[in-house]
C-alpha cells in the first residue's frame, strides 16, 4: 500500500475498533490486524480505493459476542473521518467462532470498504 492508504487503513482499523469497543493495546479483548490491502478504484466521477481489512478478534466469548454485535449494527452507518476522503460504502463479513464458553476464543473479520476521494 502506499503512505495515504496506509493512514487511511489505520482509520479504519481504528473505527472497527471503536465500534466494538476493543482495545489494540494488548487488554482483551484485543483486535489484531492480520493483513491491510488496497486496490485503487475508479468511475467516471469518482477515484479512490477499495480497502479490505484482514483482522481477528480474541478474547472472552462473551465478550466477542458483544463486540462483533455492535460491529453488526453500528460500523455501517459510523461516520468515520478521513481528511480528504468519505466512506462510500463498507461491509463486514465475520468467521465462525467456535462454540462459546469461558475460555477465550478467536473471531475473524473481514472489512471491506470503497473511500473515495472528496
């Protein structure tokens, strides 16, 4: 990726994180970025990126049921900042976690988001 999609990939890394109310700091639950990639993308009016965001959830199943929840509901229409750039659209796919219980589990995430340049 470049420098600007890399700025960009970290916001939105961060966004998915606030939504769920996770940490990236090491206190589980945790949200660990697995792999960042960029397309660029393009219409008659409009030219950005098509990002896709590789990332894990892990910790208490509990805990995960509740982040990925308000993953579900709320990183759709969370209005995330980007100097210079706008979320024209961003879709969450989720793994399926094992059977919940106390031990601490794994969820993957798959974050699929067009920014388009303002």
């Amino acid at each position: 990726m470049r420098p600007a999609s890399d700025r960009i990939a970290m916001r939105l890394v961060q966004a998915v994180a606030d939504t769920a109310g996770v940490g990236l700091n090491g206190e589980k639950p945790i949200l660990i970025v697995e792999e960042l990639a960029a397309q660029e993308w393009a219409s008659a009016t409009f030219v950005g990126a098509l990002h896709r965001l590789d990332l894990r959830l892990e910790g208490p199943a509990a805990a995960l049921a509740a982040a990925t929840e308000r993953l579900q509901h709320g990183l759709a229409t969370r209005d995330i900042p980007l100097p210079g750039h706008f979320v024209a659209e961003i879709a969450l796919t989720l793994g399926h976690p094992p059977h919940e219980d106390d031990c601490d589990i794994a969820i993957s995430l798959i974050v699929n988001a067009l920014v388009l340049q303002d």
